[in-house]
C-alpha cells in the first residue's frame, strides 16, 4: 500500500514537470522503507532557508550541471522557472560563463562549484555569501548543492542516469524564444 502511494506521488511529480520518475518507483518496489526516507529528505532539500530563489536555484542547477545528468539539469531549471527565475538569467548563468548572470546568481554559482571541488577559496566565498545572505542564506545554497548533486548521483548508481542529454543546446533555444516573448509583450 505504502508502495502504491509513494509510486503516484512519484508519478505526479514526474508528471508536473516532465521528468522520467522510473528510478523512484523501482526504488519504491526494492524497499518501500528506504524509498519512503528518499521522499523525506526532499522538504529538507527543497527548503531554501530565506535565500531568494535566484540564487538557490544557481546553487542548485550548478549542482546538477556539475554531475552531468541531463534530465536533472532540465528538472532543475524547470523548477527555477516555476519558482519565478527569468529563464534569461539561468541562461546567463550556464553558457556565459557567470560573467553576464545577476551578481547573485553568480555568486550562488560561485559557491556550489567550490562546495564541489573543494576549492581552497572556499571560506572567502563563504564570506562573501554570509555577507550578503547571512547563516541562513548559507544554509539554502548548502541545501542547494546537496540537493542539485544528490539526487543525479543517486539516479546514476541505481543505473538510471543519462549524462550527455544536449540541456545546454535546449537551454539556449528556450532563452532566446523567452527574449522574443518578452520583447513582443513589451
């Protein structure tokens, strides 16, 4: 019974938003208790403690460009676009290199790429982040990154990620029809 329930849920979420949730119901049918903890830890990741969400969601799609799988990256944007985030912006963000994204959303970006690599800058950036958003503001691009990483890497050890999806390609295409929407309404 559990199973069923967290299999439609999983469902009605891949159906909002255009994302494969086959993983997630295969996990429901392995372990409906392991699978039941998964679904609890979304509402930790998905909590943005404050942080706006322009910058959470850039700590988030970098996370998810940074372990290459392509449906998590679009899941993503999608969900920054829900949430409010131009699609201008998110653009900026991953193909021009940070330089042309809101200052916020390259920092965020800034921060979930260090967080990754470990960079040594890392305190610097973690500064500049609590001086801009506070602790709080920390604690959402810290759920950002976990939750933008976690979730595709969780995906490709169940065997069910697929780098190399042309997001970037689709990206570009959809920025540039949401500019000439934007234009047009005026």
């Amino acid at each position: 019974m559990l199973a069923m329930l967290l299999k439609r849920a999983f469902r009605k979420f891949g159906g909002r938003y255009g994302y494969d949730t086959s993983y997630l119901a295969e996990l429901a049918d392995t372990d409906t208790t392991g699978a039941l903890k998964l679904a609890l830890v979304s509402p930790f990741t998905d909590h943005r403690f404050g942080l706006a969400a322009a910058p959470y969601f850039a700590a988030r799609i970098t996370a998810a460009r940074q372990t290459d799988c392509g449906s998590c990256l679009r899941l993503t944007i999608a969900m920054a676009r829900e949430a409010g985030v131009p699609m201008r912006n998110i653009r900026a963000m991953l193909l021009d290199g940070a330089e042309t994204a809101p200052r916020d959303m390259a920092l965020a970006r800034h921060y979930a790429e260090a967080v990754l690599a470990s960079d040594p800058a890392l305190p610097n950036i973690l500064a500049a982040c609590e001086a801009l958003w506070g602790k709080s503001g920390v604690a959402g691009l810290a759920a950002a990154t976990v939750s933008g990483s976690f979730y595709p890497l969780l995906k490709r050890g169940l065997g069910h990620g697929n780098a190399c999806e042309p997001v970037l390609a689709w990206l570009a295409g959809e920025a540039t029809e949401e500019t000439m929407r934007e234009m047009v309404d005026g």
